[in-house]
C-alpha cells in the first residue's frame, strides 16, 4: 500500500475534491447572485454558474498538476479552505510559476 502511487496522493486527492464540492456550492450562489445581477433570469444566473463552473473545473487541474504532487501533511479544515481559496486563484499559480522560470 505504501508503493500505491494513488495512496501517496491520499491527502491532496481528498483535499481537493472537498475543496471542489464547496467551489461548486460557492459558484452556484456566486452565479444566482451575479446571475440577478445581469438580468433577473434564470437563463443569466445558468450562464455565469456554467462559467464559474468551468473556470473551478480548470483550477482543480492545474492545481492537482502543480500542487498535489508534493502534499503529504494531513488533511485539516484550514487545509481544506486553502484548497478552496487556491482553486479561485489559479491563475495566480501560474504566474507565479512563469515567474520563477
């Protein structure tokens, strides 16, 4: 079990699928509240949680390619919304990374 590539991966697999569960919930009342904002309808609120959505979807990735390789502490609350706070600044990842190259 120890040679399990994926149990090496335990804490960051688990770190960020609760940190996308509570991006979703995030992006789904982001995108009601932006949603009535734009134009009170229910075509507006979709549209912004589906770009919200993928915007989130795209972060778990690259954050999973560039982080989660070197995650070993144990998982905890603040792990968890640091997880979660990452996931909306993704961007800011990589530029980070180009930065230091």
């Amino acid at each position: 079990m120890q040679n399990d590539p994926l149990w090496k991966l335990r804490h960051a697999l688990a770190g960020i699928g609760l940190a996308l569960l509570a991006s979703v919930l995030l992006a789904a009342m982001a995108g009601a509240f932006i949603g009535d904002l734009i134009g009170n309808s229910y075509g507006h609120r979709v549209a912004v949680y589906s770009v919200l959505l993928i915007y989130v979807l795209a972060g778990t990735v690259v954050l999973f390619i560039k982080v989660a390789q070197h995650e070993t502490r144990p998982l905890t609350p603040g792990r968890v919304a640091l997880w979660t706070a990452s996931l909306w600044t993704w961007p800011l990842l990589l530029l980070a990374g180009r930065r230091k190259a």
